[in-house]
C-alpha cells in the first residue's frame, strides 16, 4: 500500500487542507491518507482560542469527513509531550512494515526540514512529498535546491508535487473568525467552532484587561508588524500622559489601531460588506486605506472599546479637521514610534513632545507629499485636515 502521511496542528482545518488531501490522494495514487493532527507542535505555540487536541482531532473528523481515503489519526494527540514526526513514522513504520510511507509537507515545513527532530531517520522511513502552488515561484528555486540537497546528504526520495491547494491558511481563518466573518471551512467545522466559542468567536473580547487585550491584539497581527503596535501604544501612552490625556486609553486605542491591517484587500472589502459600510470610491479603489475603518469597527463592536477609541482608529491614517486630543495622540504615535525610519522622523518625534498641532501638520504635510508623488488621488478627509493644521500652524507661527 501507499500510504500518505499528512501532519499538521489543523488549527482550525479548513478548505484549504481538505482539497490537498483529496487532490493527493489522486495525484500520489494513495491507498490510504492517515490526518495526524498534532497535540503540540514542535515548531509553534498554539494561540489564544485554540480548543484541546481532542477537540481539533474533532474538527478534522468533520472537515475530512468527505474525502475518500482519508482516515485522521490520533497518534499524536495520544502521545505526551511534543509531537515529532520521526516518532509518529516510527510507529507507523512497525505498523505498517511492507508499505510504502509518504510524507506531505508545504513548502516553508519542507525548507526547514533540517531542524526538524532527527531528519535523516524521517528521510530513512518515508518519501518526503512536498506540495507546492505553481504561484509559489518565489520559493520554487530554493525547494529545488533543498531536494536535491537532501538526496545528496541524506539519501532521501522527495517528490515535488503541484498542487491547487487554497491559499488559504488557518492564521487567516483564525483572524476572519475573531473578527465575525468566517472564511474557508466548512459548514460542519464552522458550527462546531462558533457553537463552542472556540478561536475568540464566544463574545469573550469586550472589556478585556489591557494584557490580556495586548496578548490577543498581537496574536491577530502579523510577526512583522507586532512591534509597531506595541510601539504605538507605548508611544500613545507616553504622550497621553505629556499632553494631559488617558494613558491608559491611549494604549488600549494603540495596541488595536491597526488590529485588521493583516487582512488582504479583498478580506478588507469582504468585512466592510459584512459590517454594512458605505465605501467612497477611493476606498473601493484602495482597499489598504480601509483598515482604519474596520479597525475602528472591530475595536467597538467585538473589543467593547469605547467611541473614543473608535475615533482615534477611524481617524489613524487620514486624519481629519479638529481632531480630538486622542485623535492626534494615535495620528502621531503611529507615525513617530521608535520603529519607524524616514527622513523627518526626527523632526516630529521633536515637533510632538513640543507642539502637538505642528507635529500633526508635519505628519499630515508628508502624507499628502507622499500621495501626490505617487500621482494617487488625495483623501479629501486628509486634505482638509492638511488646510485645517496648516492654518493652525501659520497662525502660531505669526504669533
Ligand atoms: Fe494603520
Ligand atoms: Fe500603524
């Protein structure tokens, strides 16, 4: 027999995976294809919302249940401990001694391949099967180089095998699923997980502590951009405290100010439909310009967080005339956070412990540099408040 061996942490299991599995059933003629979810994955910490193994070992049952040939295992979820690969394959090596193994991995699982536990036991038990898309072209010269590397170092079969799967992944449907618009899983799957508030879906978000808020926000972000929203809402903080606000408001309005900028521009459109938002027609052309605004909603209505909070979201990228003291506070933060690097950051780090309007006006000034260099259009939220600032500016320079 040829048989697939298809690990994962499964967290949740989307269309994604199920249309891999069956398309390599098909394609690597399989007889059998064992889903073994992993009970704790060597490589990751599972987020906030993440339901116990046996649950997801449930979700896989559900989201595979229509793909003959596919059967889930609970080897790993039954086993203590980190859930390697070469102990899973060793034991399904003395199961199955006469068969043929095939191990399937994505392309970032495949290039890492050699930090795993023991990867010359794992190339000794099975054929290393990696998946790849065919838009996946960046990545395509290094797997070649890694598999042929392999078969030099360590003697291991690797197949590279083209496959449709969704680009999809189950971070995206954990952000979609916090953020009330489910995506990619089926129907089954999806009642199972709103039933049980899993992945942040059971209203358990409204008036968080600020550490727990912070946990969560920073789970939904991208790695990259982490660092900027803890900047943010440090930076916030600090100026709310200089200018004679809320720290603590300040922080909590930073720590979420970019809370959907993970989303592409069609997940951006996809909410704002949801959330019933009327779009201009420079939003619907620039869906990046959107996450103010579906930030600002989802701090509302899924964090609890107040119309102040709102506010200074909404109002992050564009500003506009007569902001709030908050408003300003979050405009220049996001702008001035020690992460940031581009020429005149100095200036408005100065500007903003000194004159706050000024420091808006500089921010505003460069935006609006930055727009029409591009030859875009200009938001006419931006461009008025580029009027409202800059008069305010004049005047107190004349005076
Ligand atoms: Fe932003
Ligand atoms: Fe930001």
């Amino acid at each position: 027999m040829r048989i697939g061996v298809y690990g994962g942490s499964f967290n949740p299991p989307h269309t994604g995976h199920a249309l891999a599995a069956a398309e390599l059933i098909q394609k690597l003629a399989l007889d059998r294809l064992l889903i073994v979810p992993a009970a704790d994955p060597p490589h990751k910490t599972l987020p906030a919302g993440t339901p116990s193994p046996e649950d997801r070992l449930e979700l896989c049952r559900l989201a595979f249940s229509g793909i003959p040939g596919a059967e889930i295992c609970d080897y790993e979820i039954r086993r203590e401990g980190k859930s390697y690969t070469v102990d899973t394959l060793s034991m399904l090596r003395s199961r199955y001694p006469e068969d043929e193994l095939i191990l399937l991995m994505g392309t970032d699982m495949f290039l890492s391949f050699s930090t795993w536990r023991e990867p010359e036991r794992i190339a000794s038990l099975a054929v290393l099967a990696v998946m790849h898309r065919d838009d996946q072209t960046e990545t395509w010269d290094s797997v070649c180089h890694e598999a042929e590397r392999l078969r030099q170092t360590m003697h291991a079969q690797v197949l590279l095998v083209e496959n449709r799967c969704q680009e999809i992944s189950s971070t995206v449907v954990r952000r979609l699923l916090a953020f009330r618009a489910p995506e990619g899983l089926d129907p089954a799957v999806q009642d199972k997980i709103l039933q049980n508030g899993w992945y942040l879906t059971g209203g358990q978000l409204k008036n968080l502590p600020y550490d727990k808020l912070r946990e969560i926000s920073l789970s939904l972000h991208k790695e990259k951009r982490r660092a900027h929203v803890q900047g943010t809402a440090d930076t916030a903080a600090a100026l709310a405290e200089h200018w004679g606000d809320d720290p603590d408001t300040a922080r909590r309005a930073g720590i979420l100010h970019d809370i959907t900028k993970a989303l592409s521009e069609q997940e951006q459109l996809d909410l704002s439909a949801k959330y019933k938002m009327t779009l201009t027609p420079l939003q619907q052309e620039n869906p990046k310009l959107l996450h103010a605004k579906t930030g600002a909603v989802v701090a509302r209505d899924i964090f609890g967080e107040s119309e102040k909070i709102f506010n200074a979201i909404w109002w992050h990228t564009t500003g506009r005339a007569e902001m709030t003291l908050l408003e300003k506070i979050i405009y220049i933060a996001d702008y001035m956070e020690p992460n940031r690097c581009f020429p005149g950051v100095e200036l408005l780090r100065d500007l903003a412990w000194k004159d706050l309007d000024a420091a808006v006006f500089q921010g505003l000034d460069q935006a609006v540099a930055h727009v029409r260099k591009q030859g875009m259009p200009l938001d006419s939220d931006s461009l008025s408040a580029w009027n409202y600032y800059r008069n305010i500016t004049e005047r107190s320079l004349r005076l």
